[in-house]
C-alpha cells in the first residue's frame, strides 16, 4: 500500500488534478470578483451557487485523466482539460470587459466576422490581474524544466475516473437545484446568461449555450423556402383593412413605448381605502387624446417580459417553450418596429432600462431588432438603494435617462421598462407615500402590489410633467401598455375581496378574464380618443401603430396581428396554451363559457 506525505500527496496524480482544479476555481472566484461582478445583488442561494459552480465541470473535465492510465496520457489530457478552463474564463472576462456580457458560442464561431474590433482591441481591455490566469502555467513549465516537477508513474485504480466523474455530477445537481429552487425553469427559459453562470458556472452556461446553437442550427437545416409560403398566406389571408379614420393621425411625431411591468387593468379605476392606486394612468385612460383599450389581453408564454417585447416589436408570437430573445435573439434579423420606422420614417431609436443588458439577451436581441442605442443599467448609478432586484428604480430612471434622450435625433422611437412594479412587490419605506394605505389581505403579495403600482403611476406623472416642460409632450405619442399578469393565479381568491368578488365562486374563467393588461396610445393634441371595448391582445400592436404612424404599406410586414382599430378584425384573442377569450364566449382549461363565466360545454 502506498503511503502519502503532505508534500508527496500533492506529487500524486490525485493531488495534481485536485490542485488544477483548485487553480479553476481560484482564478473563477477572482473574475467574478474583480470583472463579472457576480456577488453584487446576489441572493444567499445565488452566493452559494456561484462560490461551488467552478468546481464540478472543472472536476468533471480534468478528472478525465484519470482514464488515462499511462502517465504519458494522464499528464498531458489533465493540461489540456486545465488550458480549456482557463483559455474559456480568459475570454470570456476580456469580452465582458467590452460587452457586459459572456460569450455565446455563436459569438465563438464567428469571432473572426463580428468580433474584430474586439480582436483589436483585446490588449487595451486586459487588466494587471490577468496576470494571474496565466502566472501557475508559467511556473509549471519551470519547474518541469528545471525537473522538480516529476509524473507520478504509479496509476490509480480504475475506479478512479468513475469516482470523480460522479462525485462532479453530483455537485452540479447540487448547484442545478438551488438554481431551480431560486429561479424556476432556470434551463428552459434561459433568460439572462448571467444567472445561469451565477446559479451553474460559466463551463455549464457554455455547454448550455452550445446545445441552443445546435437546436437553433438543427431547426434551420430541416427548414425548406416552401414553409414561407404557408406563413406568407395566412398573413395575406388576415390581413384586414384599414380604418381611414385613424390612418396617419400621429404620423411624425416621436414615440415613446412605456412598458408597464407586470400591471393589470383592474388596477386602472380602482380606489383602496377610498384612494385611487393609479390617478395618473386613470387620467390618460379616459382622456380624449388618448385611444385605450379595455379588453386588451396578454399572451405571453414562458418568456414573459420578453415574449411581450417580441410581439410589440414584431407582430410575431414567442417560443412553445423558453424565450426567443435568449434562445434565438443572438442569431436572427427582426423585422421590427425600431428597423421599420428607420427605414420608412427616418427615426432614430433607442430603449431605456435599469437591469443588466444581458437579463433576456436584450443586448443582443435589440441590435437585431434595427435598435441604435441600448441605456442599460452600466448607464445609471445603482449603487446603495437606487436599484431593487431587477434594476434601477422607475423614477430615478425616468430622471437619470433624460441626458441620454436630449441626444437622440427626432423623430425618435424611445422604449421604456420599468421593473419596479415587479413581483415580489417589496418596495422601500423611503419610496412609499404616506397618503396611500394600501389593501390588509393575509397576502404580502397582493398588499405589495398595490404600493409598488402606485409607484409606478407617480413615476409616469413626473416623466409626464418633464415632458411637457421640455415641449417633447405636443410633439410626441405615448404608448403605454402591460406586459403580463403581476398577481398569479394562485393569489386571485385572495385578490377577489379586494374587487368586491366571492373568492369561494371564483373559477378558471375568472382567472382568463385577469389576463387583461392596459394598453393606450396617448396622442396630445388629438380630440377624438376614447376607451374601445374591441378584444384584441398583444400579437396586435405592430400593426395599429404602423397605421396610426401612417407607415406605407404596412400590411408587407409579416406579422400575425391585426390592427385594433378595422372593424374587419377578428373578435377572438388566442392565448399560447390554446385557450382563448372574446366578447360572446370563451375556451378555458377544457371548458367553454359564455359572457357571464357560465360552463356550457
């Protein structure tokens, strides 16, 4: 039996890779540290997470040697295996240095093509500490030279390999369900790849990002340039005619889309302990100057926020499963709003938001879109309580935002998100108004709710009161719209009492009709406004702002929406899971209602 000194163990082959490994997540911690900034905002779990996830696809990788029995083959694979790691987090800190986020694999396989500024600039974006990615491989070699460093030529059992690959695999299940715990659908939704390198480490965000690609490239392959055809025909098929009435009515003026996250339109109206939650947004809704919507609908899927981004700016609807911002918005050209208005009006764009730009690849997916500017959280200070979880506060975002809009050229097509309206709804003590008192339901969740939409509604009013101060108000329209549900399905008989409804009879019907959302496009200076009671949903906001901008043509672009505003629009609004609402009947969960929630089929 062989017997190990502390300084022999370390000679062993057991001690070489254990030691390499213990180099990857050294160098990991020091980049996550000192560039990625990963423990910045993190949670406990995200703490967690990020200080065990170097180590088990750097155990998994360099334990391969160990099926190598030679020593010749042993030393050799263990190095290499080392070198990928540490060749992967030496690009990756120096493209994040430039870009703020990782490196895709389809950014790795065309690096020549779309990274040669980059290449270029490569040594201007080193820092003193890279120094340190390399300085062991240097010593390594010196030591072998100089041949105090010797292959330990005895092999271990052939148990060893096995071991390690499954001691890896089980810390990577470790990591994977923390992940899963703090961020559900963590792998299938895929929608910021700095979460999942804090949550799996960047090895596993690589690998991920690699099968993406492959998919991605798989579902190209087995396209043929027949499959157009079907989609060019069911355009053609529900295109719908315009309502001249409406045609052209804000054409010219500047756009500003602003993003109401996670805000409902029950929200719009009520009163809580006899206050209106939102008076701001009450005021544009009934205003004559602005056309509103009240049968408005969500239809997102998985990729929620993005999934709603995707049909404003597109007319096209989302992924089955995940989000296209983050599984396909690196690889595709949009025919979107920002490329659109460029090329047929002249503007110039540019979207505003507090979160990283990698949160749903929007760093990316924008470029694609025909955007011009991206105002990401590096823009704003975030520091101390500036930001919550998703990003800079909406009002310090409205303010911090205007230096940058005082630069675009108009006409421009500007697109605000909010994140503050964002579950869990905790908003600080210093943010809250002391004249509202909110609802006193046994859910948190709800009570929250109504603050932080309150919040919301004051930021819009002093976004409202710069505007017209700077005369951007006469010249611009303002399109402000929800994105998806803010209170689940699970929170809605809690919800009930608060809109004067018996949580005991509340039904899937119910929970349908919750999935309305505001959407209005405020035009100062127009006089013919008012709320219609059309049904309509998402998937059809490209197609009436083109016609209300008087774009030419705008039935060329393919979208599957239809404008809100012809007559000849069809009365039926499909959500992603095949349920669907109108005015007369809807199909919910298996059951057919009529107008009143009654099952009749």
């Amino acid at each position: 039996m062989r017997h190990y000194g502390r300084i022999d163990w370390l000679k062993s082959r057991v001690g070489f890779v254990l030691l390499l490994v213990l180099l990857v997540w050294a160098k990991t911690m020091m980049a996550d540290v000192l560039d990625f900034n990963l423990f910045s905002g993190s949670s406990i779990i995200q703490i967690i997470t990020t200080l065990i996830n170097p180590l088990p696809l750097a155990l998994l990788l360099i334990g391969v040697a160990f099926y190598f029995r030679k020593a010749k083959l042993f030393y050799p694979v263990a190095i290499i295996m080392y070198v990928i790691n540490v060749v992967l987090l030496q690009l990756n800190v120096i493209y994040y240095r430039e870009f703020s986020d990782f490196m895709s694999v389809s950014t790795m396989l065309g690096y020549d093509k779309v990274n040669q500024g980059l290449g270029a600039s490569g040594f201007a974006l080193t820092n003193i500490h890279d120094i340190f990615f390399w300085a062991d491989v240097v010593v390594f070699v010196v030591l072998f030279f100089m041949k105090k460093f010797r292959f330990d030529k005895l092999a271990t059992t052939k148990l060893m390999g096995f071991s390690f690959t499954t001691f890896a695999l089980f810390l990577f299940l470790i990591t994977l369900t923390l992940g899963e715990i703090d961020r559900p659908q963590l792998i299938t939704r895929q929608f910021d790849s700095k979460y999942l390198v804090k949550y799996l480490g960047l090895d596993a965000y690589t690998a991920f990002d690699g099968l993406r690609v492959q998919r991605v490239n798989e579902q190209r392959k087995s396209a043929k340039k027949s499959d157009i055809d079907k989609v060019l025909a069911y355009v053609k098929k529900h295109n719908v005619s315009d309502n001249a009435k409406y045609v052209g009515v804000a054409k010219g003026k500047n756009v500003f889309v602003i993003h109401l996250e996670s805000f409902q339109q029950f929200v719009l109206d009520l009163k809580v302990n006899g206050k209106e939650v939102t008076p701001t947004l009450n005021s544009i809704y009934h205003s004559k100057s602005t056309i509103a919507f009240s049968n408005f609908f969500n239809q997102v899927g998985q990729g929620k926020t993005s999934d709603a981004e995707t049909m404003l700016e597109t007319g096209l609807f989302g992924l089955p499963t995940g989000s296209l911002f983050a599984t396909q918005g690196s690889d595709q050209t949009f025919e979107a709003m920002p490329a659109i208005l460029r090329q047929t009006e002249g503007y110039s764009s540019a979207v505003f938001h507090g979160n990283n730009a990698s949160f749903w690849n929007r760093s990316n997916t924008y470029k694609n879109m025909g955007y011009q500017y991206f105002f990401d959280a590096s823009y704003y200070d975030t520091s101390g309580e500036k930001a919550m979880g998703y990003g800079l506060k909406d009002k310090l975002l409205f303010y911090d935002s205007i230096p940058y809009l005082e630069r675009l050229q108009q006409p421009f097509y500007a697109k605000y998100i909010t994140v503050t309206n964002h579950f869990p709804y905790d908003l600080d003590e210093t943010d809250k108004d002391a004249n509202f008192k909110t609802t006193s339901t046994d859910s948190d969740v709800v009570n929250g709710y109504f603050e932080t939409n309150h919040y919301l509604d004051q930021s819009i009013a002093e976004f409202y009161k710069y505007l017209k101060k700077s005369g951007l108000y006469n010249n611009s329209i303002v399109v402000l719209y929800g994105d998806h549900y803010g209170i689940s399905n699970s929170e809605n008989k809690t919800l009930a009492s608060v809109l004067g409804k018996n949580a005991d009879n509340w039904t899937d019907w119910d929970n349908a009709q919750m999935q309305r959302v505001p959407f209005m496009v405020n035009i100062p200076g127009y006089t013919d406004g008012g709320v219609k009671d059309t049904y309509g949903g998402e998937i059809d906001v490209m197609p009436t702002l083109l016609r209300l901008l008087g774009v030419k043509n705008p039935s060329k672009y393919v979208n599957v929406g239809q404008d809100l505003l012809s007559s000849k629009r069809s009365k039926v609004v499909a959500f992603r899971d095949k349920d669907w609402v109108s005015a007369e009947y809807s199909y919910v969960n298996g059951n057919l209602y009529d107008k009143n929630g009654k099952v009749i089929a």
